[in-house]
C-alpha cells in the first residue's frame, strides 16, 4: 500500500492547524496588551446575548436581505464543513467515504444530500453578497476607509468561498461510486453529465484533484482567517458574551476623578491630610486613552472583531451630515495600530520599543473624535456587539484631561459652568430675566 499521499496529507493538516494555532497565539497576546476589565457579572444575560446575537444571529435580520443570506452563508458553511471530518478520516487513513461504512446508507444519503443543497445555497448566496459590493456598489462598502485591502479582502473571502463550494460539488460529481449509490447527490447528478464524456481514469483524477484543493483550501482560509476581518467568525461568540450590559447611555465613571470631586464636595474633608493608616496614596492612572495600551482588552476584541460591514457609520448622523467620523474606521484604526505594535513586540523579542507613533493623532485625529454626537447608533447597529463610542470617548477623555485639547465650545461650556453653575454665559442672578420680556 502506498501510504505516501496519507503522509503528505498528515503533514499538511499538522502545518495548516500548527500555523493557525500560532496566529491564535499572537491574537490572545494582542488583546491582552490591553488595560484590565471586570465583564463577569449576569453570566446568565452574557450567555443568552451570545446565543441570541453570535448564534441566532438577532440582530443581522433587522437588516432583513443582507441578513437572510448571511445566515444562509452562516449556516450553510458551518454545516458543511462537518464533511472535513470525514475527508481528515479518509486522509490519514487512507480510506475513501469512512462515513458509508460506519453509517446507514440512507443516513449517510440524508447528510451529503443536505449538504449539497447548503453548497448550492451558500454559492448563491456568495454571488449575490459579490454583486452588491461590486455590481450594485452600495453606498457603505464604497467609502474612503473601504479602499484598497480593506476592499479585496471582501471580494477574496467571497471567492474562497465559491471556490470551496465548487470543488466540493465537483469532488462529489465525479466520484462515480457515489453516484451509483442515488442517494445524496441531489445537486451532483445534474452536474455529474458535465463529465460523462470522460474516462474512469480521468474521473478519478478529477474526484482526487477537488478533494486535495478542497481540504488544502480549507486550511488556507482557516489561516487566512486572522489577516481578514472575517475573523469575526471566532470572536463574535466571545465578543458578544462580553459585550456591554448596561444601558447604551450610562457612561463609565472614572474613579480617580469621582474621589477628587466628592473631596471638593465634601466641606469637612482636608485635602492636604494624610491617608489614614492602612491606606495607600495611588498616583492618579493616565486618564483616557491615546494608544492601544490604554484601552481595555475588551476595546481590543472589538478591534479584531469588527466585520467591516459598515452599518455602524451607516447609521452614524456625523457621518451622514458629511462630518469626517466613520465608526468603522474607528475599529479599523484600532485594529491596524494594534497589529503594529504586535509586530514591533515580535521584532523586539516580546518587548515593544517606542516607535514614536500612537493611535491618536496617527491613526485617529482630533476632528473625528470630536464629530462625534455620543447618540450610539453605531453601538445600537453593530451586528455583533461592537462598541466604538467607548473607545471616542476614552480618547476624548485624553484629550481633555491630559493634554488641554478640548474644541473652544466645550472650554467655553466648562468655564461657564465652574464660574456661573450653568453651561449659558449667564450670571446666576440673570438667569430669569427671560421671563420678565
């Protein structure tokens, strides 16, 4: 027995799983470069959001085209990858269809014929997702942060996805055991008398190519996974289980700035006293956030999770009044800074040296931070639990407390505030004369 082509397919499955393992590896260490957060309170909410959003796919129907044949893609190609487990069998072993002999025909007849029909439907739907980006153009995959990578990463996935949908219809046509069998080749036989001019030889070798380019194209896009923004298809699952439980407009306070100002509210407190023993002085932590180092390791998350699909500026009224605030290109920034301090910590032998750039001002300017309203239809639209306000409004934060930057209506609004108790330029005394005109 010629046992070479099982250990040339050993060989590959171990490099292909090996090479996304590592990747995995890099991602989990990238998103630890965050600051610490507390999200393990309601696990019961976490799991029904993660089962309702991730896996029920809630909130992509309200969009109900798109939505529908994202979750025949969703669906359909989950399924039918439970084909790779006998495909990984037949290749280690050397056996051809494990499954027909270790299930009932009819069984066996009922699965790849379920199969064929969700490859016939992915493929559709594929096609359709292509036309709207490339045919149609709709408007939120044509804008500027949508150029370039960003743009033939959606038109590659789209064509991987064609492919392994092919091959595996191809793979099951021209396998003429199978075909003999009249059960399960519900698509296949109306392809099969495409090839029925060929010889068995050549039948064969075309049923042995298609599995090969099949299997082998699943390990490519299984690793191709953490360069694409087709990574959401791991990290929704955690990304929604860690997702914001509290209402959209309750904002974090920050504790340092809380204790400051209950001790100026507080008429009996001696600012200049010292802690009481038992106590530590902290030194005030940086406030906001003006890299990737600040943010939280669940702003990090979201980063790598974010789809690019665009609803969330699509929403955006800032953005919608021709402001420069694109949400998406926030995750996208954040994202892109993120992978560039990865690799400087790798080149570095896992210490990252100051490259002299930062996620403000580098990758994310003041202008789009400011045009933001805080109204959270970017929060609200996410398919996936996505919030890009948190990480406008740890930069703003920045912005305002450690460097002074803050636009002049809001020094105006603040100054007001502190001198007249009101953000209006008004005295206290003059504030009911209005009613007196």
């Amino acid at each position: 027995m010629n046992y070479l082509p099982n250990i040339i397919f050993a060989i590959a499955l171990f490099l292909g799983i090996g090479y996304f393992a590592k990747n995995v590896k890099k991602l989990i260490r990238n998103i630890k470069l965050g600051q610490p957060k507390d999200v393990n309170d309601n696990k019961s909410q976490r799991w029904k959001n993660m089962a309702m959003i991730a896996l029920g796919q809630s909130k992509m129907v309200k969009r109900p085209v798109s939505g529908f044949f994202h979750i025949i893609v969703y669906v359909g190609f989950v399924i039918i990858n439970i084909e790779v487990l006998e495909i990984i069998i037949d290749g280690l072993f050397g056996t051809h269809r494990i499954g027909l002999k270790v299930l009932p025909e009819s069984l066996y007849g009922f699965l790849i014929g379920s199969f064929e029909v969700l490859a016939a439907l992915v493929f559709i739907a594929v096609v359709i997702f292509w036309i709207r980006r490339n045919i149609i153009k709709i408007k939120r995959f044509m804008s500027s942060e949508m150029k370039g990578w960003p743009k033939n990463d959606g038109n590659f996935i789209l064509y991987f996805e064609m492919v392994l949908m092919t091959l595996f219809l191809v793979m099951n046509a021209t396998d003429s055991s199978f075909q003999d069998l009249g059960s399960g080749n519900i698509i296949s036989q109306y392809i099969a008398p495409m090839f029925s001019s060929l010889s068995e030889s050549t039948l064969h070798l075309i049923e042995r190519g298609a599995w090969w380019l099949h299997i082998l194209g699943i390990l490519v896009f299984l690793n191709y996974l953490y360069f694409s923004k087709h990574l959401h298809i791991l990290l929704a699952f955690p990304n929604t289980y860690y997702g914001k439980l509290t209402p959209k407009g309750q904002f974090e306070n920050n504790d340092t700035v809380t204790k400051e100002v209950m001790l100026m509210m507080d008429p009996d407190a001696d600012p200049f006293a010292a802690p009481a023993e038992g106590e530590t002085e902290e030194a005030p932590a940086k406030f906001g956030a003006s890299d990737v180092q600040d943010l939280s390791w669940v702003n990090l998350m979201n980063a790598y999770t974010c789809t690019e699909c665009g609803r969330c500026t699509s929403q955006c009224p800032a953005n919608l009044t021709g402001k420069k605030l694109s949400p998406r290109k926030i995750m996208m920034d954040t994202r892109d800074r993120l992978e560039e301090v990865g690799k400087n910590i790798d080149k570095n032998k896992g210490v990252f040296v100051d490259d002299g750039k930062q996620l403000l001002n580098d990758y994310i300017t003041k202008e789009e931070l400011w045009a933001c309203t805080t109204c959270n239809a970017c929060v609200e639209a996410c398919p996936v639990s996505i919030d890009p306000l948190n990480i406008i409004m740890q930069m703003r934060s920045y912005l305002v407390m450690e460097e002074s930057a803050a636009p002049m209506e809001l020094n105006n609004m603040m100054t007001n505030i502190e001198n007249n108790g009101a953000p209006w330029p008004y005295n206290q005394m003059d504030r009911l004369n209005w009613k007196d005109e």
